[in-house]
C-alpha cells in the first residue's frame, strides 16, 4: 500500500509540471510560509540604498541623509551632507573593508568617500551636466569599483576607480556598447549592477530592456537582449541578483502599471547569455528589488515592490505574497532567514518562518 501511494505521489508531481522549466519541489520543504516584520525606525525619509556591514545596516537617502543603524545597540546613527539650498538624494551605496560610498542620483553628481571610524568624509568625484543621471554602484574589491548612469551621450555613463575610490574615471564611449535611444537604467534599489568575482551585469530599461556582461571588471563588454516589457520611458529592467556566475534574474515591469505582472520576471542559467520570462501573469507587478536567499541552490529568491513583498521557493516559477506592504524599496539578507528591507519612512527586519 505505501509502495502505491509514493507511485502516485510521484506521478502527480511530474504530470503537474506542465513545462521543461519544472521544478520538483521536497513536500517536506516548501520554503518561506511567512514572514515576521520588526520596524528598526521611522522617520520622514526614502531610502533606496543599503548594505550590510558587520552589525551596522548602512543607508543612503533623500534629503542629503546617510547613516547606519546599529543592530547591536539598536540605535540609529545619521548624518547629513551639504546645505539647506542644495539637497541631494543618494540612492547608490557602496563599500570597501575602511570606508563607505554614496553617490548623489542626478546634476550635480557627487560622490563621496566615508571613513568607517567617522574621521573623515571626502568628496572624490563630481560631475556637471544637465542630463547626469546615476542609478547604482558596487566594488569588486578593496581597490575597484564601478557606478553606473543614465547615458549624456550614445553610451551608459560608467565610471570606474582603481585605487579604493580615490580618484574615479569615466570611461569613454570609445569603449562602450551604444545604447539605444531612450535606453537608460531606473536608480529603484542599487541593484542595477550585480558583481561576482570578476564578472559584472548591468541592466537597463527604456525604450529597451538589455544586460551589459563585462568578464574582467568593466574593460570589455558584451550586450545581451531580455524579454522583459520594454518600448516605453518607464519600463523595463529595475532589479538584478546573480545567486552565481551562471544563475541570475532580472525584475521590473511597468511603472505606470503597477499590477502589470507578465513580462517581467526572467531567469538566465546561462551567466546572462540568454533569458526566459518566469511566472507570467503570476505573482508581483511592477518590483523594484529582487535578492536570491543565501545557501538557497538558486531556488529561493525574494521580492520587494509595488506588490508588496513576494516569495519563491522554484527559481521564480512560481510566488506567493508574505505582506501586502508597498512602501518596501529594496532588501538585503543577513543570513538565509534573515532580511534588512527599507524604503518609504523606514527600515525594518524581516524574519522568515517555514
């Protein structure tokens, strides 16, 4: 009789999978089932950047505001650059094992260099001009870095540090894949660019939704067409996550649709090479954060939007919502049960119960 059952079980699950992307999940391991949500503090604010370091959730955001929040104190610890009649909104956040950096969004772009220990807070790249647009930016290592933003010319604005974020240079269009017109990235949650060892993924979105591979940390590139919405100024890709060097997925949707929910989701097994749309008519609508769950294999993955915030245990085949809460704009892991989320006048923890 039991030899019957575990036959029939078995044809159940094989005959439910309706496509070649199906996964067969453990019954006894059917992922996230919910979600526990302690707030860290409020406050009047837009916080589209964090990371973690250590025991401190650093953020940058509106209003000239950057700060950290102390998860052993529980205490927030905020600071503020520039004056009352020049406001600047920091949505890019990056960091080296000695400072912290954040980069103002648009005209004039700034970018500054923060030690960790509070000594010193120097500005060590600016940029003029009417069009300066920056949406994210990541170091591979202590010594390289690399920001992105929206083209000036027929190229993505890319600059680039060598020497731990002293000094920052912009690359040449001369070097760079052409963008096409009305192409640009979306400053949504600092996941524009994803870095693993060497390798580097930039999405964009606009009047073309593309990812932008380099394999030696931003000498040479690549340009790989997705299936995610596009055509139109605010569509496209918002959102990345490589789990590894060939697993990845890129989110977003239509902004101007926020309950939009096909085409756009899409998973690469292929390091970027190629996409296939996940989910359609399922799930989230417009995203603007999608993170992989640490020691997951790549199954389990995590989203933040408009939708509120959505998980999966299937590689993105399948969602299911765990909070209906919209003012989420990007989301972090501290461990594999474990998220630092922030956005709309807030940050909070997330715990996550099976």
């Amino acid at each position: 009789m039991l030899r019957n059952i575990l036959i029939i079980l078995v044809l159940n699950i094989f005959t439910s999978c309706k496509t070649s992307s199906c996964v067969v999940v453990n019954p006894n391991d059917m992922g996230f089932q919910s979600v526990q949500i302690d707030t860290l503090f409020q406050d009047k604010v837009s916080i589209r950047a964090i990371l973690i370091d250590a025991n401190k959730i650093w953020y940058a955001a509106d209003n000239s505001r950057f700060g950290f929040y102390d998860l052993e104190k529980n205490k927030k610890d905020e600071s503020h650059i520039g004056n009352d009649s020049l406001m600047f909104e920091f949505r890019s956040i990056a960091q080296t094992s000695a400072a912290i950096f954040i980069l103002n969004v648009s005209n004039p772009a700034l970018l500054y260099k923060i030690a960790k220990d509070g000594s010193a807070t120097q500005l060590v790249y600016q940029e003029n001009h009417k069009k300066v647009f920056y949406d994210s930016m990541q170091f591979w290592n202590d010594k390289e870095g690399i920001a992105i933003g929206d083209p000036i010319t027929n190229c993505l604005s890319i600059i680039i540090t060598r020497d731990g974020g002293a000094s920052w240079n912009k690359i040449s269009c001369d070097k760079l894949p052409k963008i096409i017109e009305g192409e640009g990235a979306f400053a949504a949650s600092n996941t524009n660019i994803v870095t693993k060892g060497n390798k580097t993924w930039i999405v964009t979105g606009g009047k073309k939704a593309r990812v932008f591979y380099s394999s030696d940390k931003g000498k040479t590139w690549e340009v790989h067409d997705t299936p995610i919405v596009q055509g139109k100024t605010m569509t496209g890709i918002f959102t990345a996550d490589f789990y590894d060097s060939k697993k990845g997925f890129i989110a977003g949707g239509n902004y101007e649709v926020l309950n939009q929910n096909f085409s756009n989701k899409a998973l690469t097994t292929n390091g970027g090479k190629t996409w296939k749309l996940q989910a359609e008519n399922h799930g989230f609508g417009y995203t603007s954060c999608v993170q992989y769950v640490p020691e997951s294999d790549g199954r389990e993955l995590v989203s933040v939007g408009a939708s509120g915030l959505y998980y999966s245990s299937d590689s993105g085949i399948s969602w299911k919502q765990l909070t209906t809460d919209s003012n989420l704009f990007t989301i972090r892991f501290l461990d594999k049960h474990t998220a630092i989320a922030a956005g709309k006048n807030k940050m909070v923890r997330l715990n996550f119960k099976k």
